[in-house]
C-alpha cells in the first residue's frame, strides 16, 4: 500500500470519527442514534475496495469505543458489524461495476444487507450482551431497529453518492489518488454515466 492510500485513507478516518462525534441524534427510538460517520468509510470503499474499508471500519470502531466508551466491546462490534457489511457489499459491487449505475446498485445492496444483518443481530446478541428479552427485541424491529438501519444507510448510501465524485475528482487532481487507473474509472469520475 503506498503512501498517499495510507495517508488518504488516514484522513477519511480521521473525518469518519469526528462526524460521529459532533452528529449525533436519535431516530425512532430514543437508543437507536443516527450519525453520519459512513459516509467517509464508503468512500474509501469505493476509491480502494471492500477491504480497506473494512479495515478502516475496524479501527474505526474501536477508537470509537475507546473515546467514548459507549457500547464498550459489544458497541464497538455492532458498530463493526452494521458498517462492514454497508461497505463490504457497497464496495465488493462498485469494485466490479466501476459506473455510476454500479455505485448506486452497491449503494442499495449495502443499505438492504445492513438492515438484514442488524435486524439478525440484534434478535441473536441483545438477550446475551443487554439481558433483553428475545421478546421485547423482536418487539422493537418494526418500530425501531429495522427503520432505522434502512434510514441511517440510505441517508448515508445519498451523501456518499452526491460527495464521492467530488472528492475523488479533488483528490486525482492533486495528485493524491492513483488506485482508480482503468477507463471505466477515468469515465466515472470525469464524466456522468448513466
């Protein structure tokens, strides 16, 4: 990995961490809290791959928990997760279909398999981490827990679609970004496809 991935990708943590500090709010449920701290790690999905996003997402989450202790260990690998699997599918497709329409179907995909995991995880891991009953979890899906992962991920999944060229345009013309090298890439960043 060179210097300027490392670097770049250091940055877009970096503003992954402070959105997640400074925006914070609840949405449906008083304990379900948006913020938009993906929008950076999608980025690096789609300007390096899945797995640099999943790594950022990795030390992410734990400098997460290590600053604000919320969730402790369990938080940390929720957080985990619900964005590795928005960036690990958002970034697998847009790897293999390097277009605006390939964005946008990683970008759906992500949004949908984030709320399907959650919803799974949260079924499987709030009885054992926070001794709620398998009841009242399943109670919460439909008022909490599913709408807000499909909200959080496709609000994230827009900004990311409305930021990304920008950013990579901006990054490429300075000099600072060398992973996107083939003709598909060069045709979305510089010009709109459908």
């Amino acid at each position: 990995m060179d210097i300027k991935k490392i670097a770049n990708i250091g940055v877009l943590i970096g503003l992954s961490l402070i959105l997640m500090l400074t925006i914070r709010f609840p949405l449906f449920l008083p304990f379900l809290i948006y913020e938009p701290g993906d929008i950076p790690i999608l980025i690096i999905a789609f300007l390096y791959g899945p797995m640099p996003a999943l790594g950022a997402t990795f030390v992410l989450s734990v400098l997460m928990a290590a600053l604000t202790g919320l969730g402790g260990p369990f938080g940390a690998f929720m957080h985990f997760l619900a964005t590795g699997v928005l960036v690990g599918v958002a970034g697998y497709i847009y790897k293999q279909y390097h277009t605006k329409k390939g964005a946008i179907i990683g970008l759906t995909f992500g949004s949908l398999a984030m709320t399907a995991v959650m919803a799974g995880a949260n079924i499987l891991l709030n009885p054992i981490f926070y001794g709620i009953p398998y009841e009242q979890t399943i109670s919460m899906l439909l008022p909490g827990i599913i709408p807000f992962n499909i909200t959080k991920a496709a609000f994230n999944s827009i900004l990311t679609a409305l930021v990304y060229k920008k950013i990579a345009n901006f990054l490429r013309r300075k000099g600072l970004l060398t992973s996107l090298d083939n003709n598909e890439a060069e045709e979305y960043l510089y010009a709109d496809k459908k």
